[in-house]
C-alpha cells in the first residue's frame, strides 16, 4: 500500500499571471500528484475562502505563502503515511483540521490543493487517470461544452451588465463535433466583429470585448455569428448566458449600466422572459441575485419548464445552500467549482444529490484558471451535464477541452473491448 511521504507547496502563476498555490503530492513509491488551484473575479458571498498574503510588497497582495506554510506545518504533518486511497478520510480530516463553516482558517486553496493533488498521486500510482481513478473505470459519456463568446460584467471592461454570452451545440452527435460548431461559431463572431471594426481583443476567459449599446445587443450579434457560420439559431446552436446578476443587484434592484434603467426583481424576470420569447436561449446561469430567493421561485416556477437555469452564486457548490434550494424549489440546475467548496468529498456528495434530485450538473472553471485539466477529468468522472471551460481560445481553456478529448478516446477504448 503506497503512502504519503511528502507534500510540497509552492507559489506559481494563473492563467492572468497572478500568483496561486500549487500543491504537489509526494508517495513513498515516488510517485507524484499536483493540483493548482485556480481563483474567481466575480465570487459568491457564500463560497468558502481562500488564504492569501494581502501583502502589497508581493504580487499586489495575491502572495501565498501564508497558505504554503499552512501545508507544509499544518497539513503535512498530520498526513503524512496516510494512503493517498484514504480521499474521503484526508478529506474529513482537512475539513476537522480547518473547523469553520467556510474553511477560513487554513484556506480553500490549501485545503482543495492537498484534497485534489491526494487524488492525482493516487490515480497515477494506479496508473489510471483521474477520471478513472474517481468513477472507478465506469465513466461512460462526454458532458455538453459551453462555448463562452462575448464577457461583460465583470469579466469585461465595462462594455455590458451580462458577464457572459455563450453558445451551446445542440445536436451535435460527438464531443468533436460540438467542438468545431463552437469554432465555426467563434470564427464567425471574429470575422463579424472585424467586419464592423469592433475590436477582437479577448477577456480573462477567452471572449470578445466589443462595447455593446444594450444587453440584448450581445444576443443579437451571436444569432448573427450563428447564421454566417451556417448553422440554424435553436435548431443547431442555443444561446446561453452568465448574468452573474449578483454583481448589478443593490438594494434590492437590477441596476442595468449598460441600458440606463433599474428594474426590480419582478420587472426584471419579466424582461428575462421577454428574451426567452426573442431569442433561442437554453440556459441562463445566475439570472438573479444570489439571495433573491423570492425571485429565483418566481422566476424557476415561469421559465424552468423551457429552458436551464443554473445555480452559481447562488449555490456556490455548497451542499446546505443546494439543499434548501431544492426545498425552494429554486433553479433546475447547479454549477459546480470545486474551490467553492474545497475538498474533492465534498464535491462528489454534492453531485450525488443534485443527480438524486434532477438537477443538471454543469461543471466550472474560474475566470483566473490554471493549466490543470483535473476539472475535464472530475465532470466525466461524476457524469456532469455540461461544462463551461471558457471560449475557444488560450490554453487553460483548450487544455480542458484537449482532455476531454482524449478521455473521450479513453471511454471508446474501453467501450471496445
Ligand atoms: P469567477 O466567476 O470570475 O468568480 O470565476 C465565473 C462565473 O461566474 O462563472
Ligand atoms: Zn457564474
């Protein structure tokens, strides 16, 4: 039985060169896992905390070195000659070991870094992959890519309230072939976007920047990209879209910037159901405030028979928040981040119950994202629905998609024998 030898943190950089917290999992037989934990723009006020310096003399605060002696004095200690194989174990311990609600003492990013790079060790010591390794050989199918096209909010630069446009490929019969519908589709939108000498600069997360005069506008010029790159809008390809509503709701109301107007919340579902009528939408993510409760009723209740409406400040992947989002009957489907939450356990118990009450899963990255793909190989894994690793550009997001495929040929290959 292997054992824990050694566990290693140090700082490196994210996919927007900030600093973050690698962790790196050393067995006795040699072998090794790693994990980098990446971090968000646009949190949740409930998901749990990460450690960081706040050190303005080092990479403007975001230094982690308070998290890497958390490892190494706290953690390490305490896990060292344990099996890699003992995850739910390590994971309770981490989570007894931290003893706050939100993981605040010895930080998501510690506590997720060891509870994922534990699994890595432990799937390459089988000599598997992680996806192997958590479903035990049973995976079976690829979730559904969502495409990020246009960022607003947040992810922007003050170009629209919307934090993200995005496409989904609807009929697609294969992972391969959602993929080139996204590219199609991207492709089409650079060209567009040139043609009307826009700008084509990209955000944190891979999509286009141009400055939008409504929000609407964002749609409106995805449906076009949809049309010029051949495909039929709500047969082929649906719309889809991050509100990330949390980020312009104040006292009460949806402050829309970009279109000079506040609505409240009951003018507000009012408008989201008018672009329902107006466009091919298949998902929103986060229509509505994290804490709007009433609303996200309101709003579940009058669009949750059409169309997909994801949880993601508003559950941030937090099993007590989901359950009462179930009781309240609130949203029909969850976005999963493991950092929200920050242990690989807890991660895997949430999915359970949002599979047990039919909820879709749709699998995350963050904005500030790492070349670590173990998020493609969690979502096969544990079946997710979906998944959103960004636009079809920059590494941190393609390495996710070249993952998946290659977990796809994994899955054809065992299916073959
Ligand atoms: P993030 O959020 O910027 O905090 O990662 C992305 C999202 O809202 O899905
Ligand atoms: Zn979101």
């Amino acid at each position: 039985m292997p054992t824990i030898m050694d566990i290693r943190a140090r700082e490196v950089f994210d996919s927007r060169a900030d600093i973050t917290l690698e962790v790196e999992v050393v067995l006795d037989s040699g072998k090794r896992g790693r994990s980098i934990i990446p971090t968000g723009c646009s949190k949740g006020k409930h998901e749990a905390i990460e450690v960081r310096d706040n050190d303005p003399r080092r990479f403007s605060g975001q230094g982690v070195l308070r998290a890497i002696d958390i490892v190494h004095t706290v953690i390490k200690p305490r896990l060292r000659g344990m099996s890699p194989y003992a995850q739910d174990e390590i994971d309770r311990m981490l989570i007894a070991l931290d003893g706050t609600a939100n993981k605040s003492r010895l930080g998501a990013n510690a506590i997720l870094g060891v509870s994922l790079a534990v699994a890595n060790a432990a799937a390459v010591h089988s000599n598997q992959s992680l996806c192997d390794y958590v479903s035990r050989g049973q995976a079976k199918s690829m979730p559904q890519p969502i495409f990020s096209m246009l960022s607003g909010g947040m992810h922007g630069d003050g170009n629209c309230d919307f934090q993200d446009y995005q496409v989904i490929a609807l009929n697609a019969a294969h992972l391969e072939a959602a993929l080139q519908v996204g590219k199609n589709v991207h492709m089409a939108l650079k060209a567009l976007l040139m043609a009307r000498g826009i700008g084509t600069g990209v955000s944190g997360t891979g999509g286009f920047l141009p400055p939008l005069s409504s929000n609407e506008q964002g749609l409106a010029l995805l449906l076009e990209a949809i049309g010029k790159a051949g495909y039929e809008p709500g047969v082929d390809v649906g719309l889809s879209m991050d509100i990330a509503a949390e980020m312009f709701f104040k006292d009460g109301r949806y402050h829309l910037a970009a279109e000079g107007r506040t609505l409240t919340t009951t003018a507000f579902i009012d408008y989201l159901a008018s672009l329902c009528e107006r466009y091919p939408i298949v998902l929103m993510e986060d229509p509505l405030g994290e804490d709007d409760f009433e609303g996200w009723i309101a709003l579940t209740r009058r669009l949750g028979g059409q169309i997909e409406l994801v949880g993601d400040d508003l559950f941030t992947t937090n099993l007590a928040r989901f359950e009462q989002g179930i009781a309240l009957k609130m949203a029909n489907s969850i976005l999963v981040k493991p950092n929200q939450v920050g242990t690989l356990s807890e991660t895997m118990s949430l999915v359970a119950s949002a599979k047990a009450a039919g909820y879709g899963v749709v699998f995350s990255r963050r904005s500030d994202e790492t070349e670590d793909t173990s998020i493609a190989d969690l979502a096969v894994a544990l079946n997710a629905t979906k998944v959103k690793f960004g636009s079809l550009a920059r590494t941190e997001a393609m390495g996710k998609y070249n993952q998946l495929l290659r977990l796809q040929d994994a899955i054809a290959d065992a299916q073959a024998v």
